[in-house]
C-alpha cells in the first residue's frame, strides 16, 4: 500500500530546506509528547497515546502520520489495533541531545521573541 504524500517538494530541494522541514515535524509540543511517551514507556497505541495526551484520536492519528512520515516512529498491526514505537535510536539520541543544549540555553529559548510558538 503506497502513501501519497502529505505535501509537495520543490523540483529540486536545498539539503537545507530539507532538514529545516524534518525539524519542523518536532517543532509541534503534541508532536514531542508522544515521542516523549513512547521513549519512556515503549511501544503504545493510538487509544493509549489518546488516553496520556487528553485529545481527540484523529488529532492525535494526524501527529502520529507526521512522525511516521519524517521516519520519527513506526507502526506495527497486531490484529486490530496498531501500536507506534520509535523507529531509530538516533531519534532518542536527537532528543537527548536537545535537551541536554536546552538546559544550558533555556532562559534564552523561553524569552526568544523570534521563534514562533505553535
């Protein structure tokens, strides 16, 4: 089963506009609380991740197509219910690390006036 695409590329892509469009599919809060949900708690499924998060499940189905897309997490079926994992130790690495230059740069990320919030 393909997947069409959930956008359009240009011609000819920049390596740059590329990897500013893979971080803008971590740039959303509900996006992040599901990675982090699956780091710490493994493999879950949409119902679970409904439960934790306190939001509609095709919201929360929408999130989790992002992440799958940009290869963030992958979904396996068992019978009828479909659980999401994160697909790549580098995805928690990543996350790691953002955190880890977020501690010495939080005061300065939280009163940035040029990053838009959601």
């Amino acid at each position: 089963m393909s997947q069409a695409a959930p956008f359009k590329l240009p011609e000819a892509p920049a390596r740059s506009d590329l990897v500013a469009k893979y971080f803008r599919g971590l740039g959303d809060p509900t996006r992040l609380r599901i990675l982090d949900f699956l780091r710490s708690e493994g493999e879950l499924s949409v119902g679970a991740l409904v439960e934790r998060l306190g939001l509609p499940q095709p919201q929360v189905s929408n999130h989790l197509a992002c992440l799958r897309w940009c290869g963030f997490i992958e979904a396996r079926r068992e019978h009828r219910m479909i659980y999401n994992r994160i697909a790549d130790q580098r995805v928690e690495q990543m996350l790691e690390l953002a955190r880890n230059l977020l501690e010495d740069n939080a005061e300065h990320i939280a009163a940035c006036c040029r990053i838009e919030e959601g």
